[in-house]
C-alpha cells in the first residue's frame, strides 16, 4: 500500500484548516505539489507582475523544502497565465498571447537552473482571487 503523506509548509496551514486542500503530497517518492499562486503567508496578493511570479516560486519551494526537494527534483511544472481575454465567438480564429511570458520564463530560469522539468502553459481569463496572473502546479520525483 502507497504511503501517504500531507505537505503543509509553515504559513501555509490557512489553506488545509479553511480551504481544506493541501500545499502537497508526497506519495511514495512523488510529490504533488497544488497550484501556489503570488499569495504572501498573509494570504494577500502580491502585488506587481515579476515580485508576484517570484511569489509563486517561492511559494513552490516552501512545498518542495518542506516536503524534502528541490527545484531539480521537478519532473512536470503546469502554469496558468491570466490573460484577461475571455473568447469572444467559440470557433473564431483568435489570437491570444500569454501577457509578460518572458518575464515569467527569466524568473523560472532563477529557479531551475539544471535539471529543467516538462512544461505546459495555458492562457486563462481567471484564478481564484482577483489580482492573481499565474498559478504554478509540479510533480516532483525522490531519487530512490
């Protein structure tokens, strides 16, 4: 039987104790990280685009430090980017970018510096929380 374990970095217990969803979980040598967003542990978002992506990242490594990781164990990293443009005709040729996508990709590069996990980015029209831009999730693998 998979041995389950619930990831809860200091700061983060807010969001098991009212939301009722964990910052992780590792199973086995896996962890599964919940989307982290550019939320302080005041649970206020951060406000400005390069300081709130930091956010999210370091918010990603609370996870990850917790749980024993690091940013070279990610293998899978999915990001949400908030574009603030809702489709307009479904089916209607539309062509929409992902605001400040290099920006984003220099500060993940601060953080994966070596080991570069796969990576899939969608364009969305909203997070949870207004203000939020972008939501990081990852799945992490233990050396055996």
């Amino acid at each position: 039987m998979s041995k389950r374990e619930v990831i809860i970095p200091k700061g983060m217990e807010v969001l098991y104790e009212k939301y009722h969803y964990c910052p992780g979980i590792k199973i086995n040598n896996t962890l599964y990280i919940s989307g982290q967003v550019g939320r302080d542990e005041n649970m206020q978002v951060v406000q400005g685009v390069e300081p709130q992506f930091i956010q999210a990242f370091e918010n990603v490594k609370k996870v990850l430090t917790a749980a024993g990781a690091t940013f070279d164990d990610v293998v899978e990293m999915v990001t949400y980017h908030v574009t603030g443009q809702p489709p307009v005709n479904p089916g209607e040729q539309q062509n929409f970018t992902i605001p400040h996508l290099q920006l984003f990709m220099q500060v993940k590069d601060r953080y994966f510096t070596k080991n570069f996990p796969t990576w899939t980015g969608f364009g969305i029209t909203a997070l949870s929380t207004p203000g939020l831009i972008v939501e990081i999730k990852c799945v992490a693998v233990f050396s055996d």
